[in-house]
C-alpha cells in the first residue's frame, strides 16, 4: 500500500535527482575538507588529522565504490 503510494510521487527523475544531490554534496565536502587541511597547513602549519582523516576517507570510499561497481556490471 506504502509502496503505491510513493510511486505516485516519486519516479525514475526524482530518484537521479538524489542521487545526483547526493554525490554533489559529498564531493563538495570533500573538497571542503581538503581546502580546510591545505588552508591549516600552508597558512598557520598546523598538521590537521581531522580534516585529513574526512578527506581520505571520502577518497577511499570513493574509488572502492567505483571499483565496486565497475566489477559488478
């Protein structure tokens, strides 16, 4: 009942919308944390394992889904 409900609303668009919003965001956040580590570093050379850490993780994430992915097809 849920089910039809939803798809009266939502398509095939509104979830690539998503799914695009989403993968900005994230990206977005990447760089973010990446310019944040770089600013830190280069501007008052302090070593920012925070910033670091976000950013490497979303790199890993990254290029193992893309991986992940590409051996599933």
């Amino acid at each position: 009942m849920i089910t039809r409900i939803l798809t009266r609303y939502m398509d095939e668009r509104t979830l690539t919308h998503r799914l695009r919003s989403t993968s900005t965001a994230g990206i977005a956040t990447a760089v973010l944390a990446v310019a944040g580590f770089e600013f830190r570093f280069l501007a008052q050379h302090i070593w920012d394992w925070e910033l670091l850490s976000v950013a490497l993780a979303f790199v890993t994430i990254k290029l193992s889904l893309m991986l992940w992915y590409r051996f599933q097809g």
